[in-house]
C-alpha cells in the first residue's frame, strides 16, 4: 500500500501532494485495491525538491554531479593514499567557481610575467572543467638522514630552504591515486603543475603550502586537456 501511495503521488500530478482513500476487494485469490477521493494541493514549501519521474535528465545535469562526486572520491583517494612515516603533510581541496576563475585569470598572469606561454595555454585547456582538484604539501623534514634532497643530514637541509625528498614523494604518490580514482570513473583528467602554482600564489591551499599540483576534470565528448597548441 505504502508503494502504491507512492507511485500515484509521483506520477499523478507533480509538484502537488495527492491524498485519496483505497479500498481492497478480495475476488478469489486476486486481491484489487481501488483508489477513491482523491484530492490535490500544492506541495508546501521545503528545502527538498519536488521529484517528477516524467521528464528526462538532461546530461549536463548528470555530468556536474558526476564530476562533483568524483572530485571528492579524489580528494578521499589523496587523503589515503600511504605516507612517510604516516606524516601527513597534504593539503587538499576541489575549487570552488570562484576560486577556478582566480586560478585561471593567475595562470594568465604567470605566463606574461615569467615569460611562460604553455600556462596560458593550460589556462585555456582547464576555462570549461567542471571540477578541478589541486593536492600540496607542506614542508617538514622527516628524520631519516636518507640524503635525497642533496644533504647528507635531515639537521644540514632544516639550515637551509630546501624540501625533503619525502614531502614531493609523498605528494606523487597522493596524486597518482586521486588521477585513479578519475580514471576508474571515465572521467578525463590531466596533471598541470601550472594549476598547483596558481593556486600556491593565491593561498587557496592557506600559508605552508611550498608545492602543489592541479588536476581538472571533463566529462565531454572529447578531452580538452590534451588540446596542446
């Protein structure tokens, strides 16, 4: 009774709530219910939305939650993904809009400013993403005198403003399981440093952050970020 309630308030007049009175007449062994009285009013006001089961999704709707979704499995798939010493240094985040435009509109500017052309490009690659997720780290030298980074001890890099091997180390290995996550969804995706230092000057990430790397997101019938002219 409750299903059959609910398929009538769907599908009867959408947008309005349906009351009606059903009655059962038991013929045999087949069981009929009959719907009787029925009235409509409109759906009061409420935070949810109304369902209309007779009108189809657009796929423009269905590609932003898709990609909205998917950006944050990546953002999860970032956080998980193993470290040096279960340090976690990582800084993570999928952009706002707003945020997108600053990245773009910075991008455009490093490229003038530091004669680099291939950030304007990546600039026009990423203007109709519909996500874009950017990892950092922030700086910490690990103890494990390792000599990666060019010093033989972890006390001779903290004198100078060297990063630790370990912290861009761990940073790779956040983003090539955030990139999987994208790829086990479909979802076309491309690495571009260029984001990462656009987002590093404008403090999106907040104050630390010495690193960064920005992967965009599309769901369209061609991927745009290998367009490399």
């Amino acid at each position: 009774m409750l299903a059959l309630g609910i398929w009538y308030s769907l599908n009867a007049r959408p947008g309005y709530l349906v009351s009606f009175e059903c009655s059962t007449r038991v013929s045999g062994l087949d069981t009929r219910y009959e719907i009787q009285n029925t009235s409509y009013k409109p759906f009061p006001n409420t935070q949810y939305p109304i369902l209309n089961t007779t009108m189809p999704r657009k796929y423009k709707n269905i590609q932003d939650e898709a990609l909205k979704d998917i950006a944050e499995f990546m953002c999860v798939a970032a956080r998980t993904a193993p470290k040096t010493r279960g340090r976690d240094n990582l800084v993570i985040a999928a952009l706002s809009k707003e945020d997108r435009k600053k990245v773009i509109s910075r991008m455009k500017l490093i490229a003038r400013r530091d004669n680099r052309p291939s950030c304007a490009r990546d600039a026009e690659n990423i203007k109709n993403s519909g996500q874009i997720v950017v990892i950092g780290t922030k700086k910490e030298t690990l103890g494990l005198n390792c000599g990666f980074c060019g010093y033989p001890t972890c006390a001779e890099l903290a004198k100078t403003k060297g990063v630790c091997a370990f912290n861009a180390m761990d940073l790779g290995i956040a983003l090539g399981s955030s990139a999987s996550m994208a790829a086990g969804f479909h979802a076309d995706n491309r690495m571009m440093y260029s984001i990462g230092k656009a987002a590093v000057e404008l403090g999106i990430l907040g104050k630390g952050v010495i690193q960064a790397i920005g992967i965009p997101l599309s769901a369209t019938g061609k991927n745009p970020f290998f367009d490399r002219k």
